[in-house]
C-alpha cells in the first residue's frame, strides 16, 4: 500500500504535503496499520457478527440521543 504523490513544477510544500495526507487518509493504510499494531485473537463469524450488531446498536443510540430522538 505504497502512497505516491509526485510534485508538480509550480507547486508548493505545503500543497504537496496536503494531497499526500489526503490520498494517505482515502486510501485506508493509517487504519489497517492501527489494527495490525497489536495481535487480536481470531473471532469466529458468529462473534464477530454479534459485536458488530452491538457496536451498530450502540452508535445509532449515540445519534438518537444527540439529535434528541427517542
């Protein structure tokens, strides 16, 4: 997941830097890096399925409760 920005002629640093972050973020390494950082154990479908019920449950509580719905 090599990211490559080139330089244009009349372009600046800053610019540069910008796009690279840009096209760093849209491509998804920084998360796949986070993930990899420390070994998790393997799930089996069925756990995997029920945390992620729980996590989308919990977020869309999140969103009810900030927009002030019940």
């Amino acid at each position: 997941m090599l990211q490559v920005v080139r330089k244009d002629e009349k372009e600046s640093l800053e610019n540069l830097i910008r796009r690279f972050n840009k096209k760093v973020q849209q491509s998804g390494v920084l998360g796949v890096a986070r993930r990899k950082k420390y070994f998790e154990k393997p799930l089996s479908k069925r756990e995997a399925r029920e945390i992620a019920i729980r996590k989308r449950a919990r977020k869309e509580q999140k969103a009810r409760l900030y927009l002030g719905i019940k």
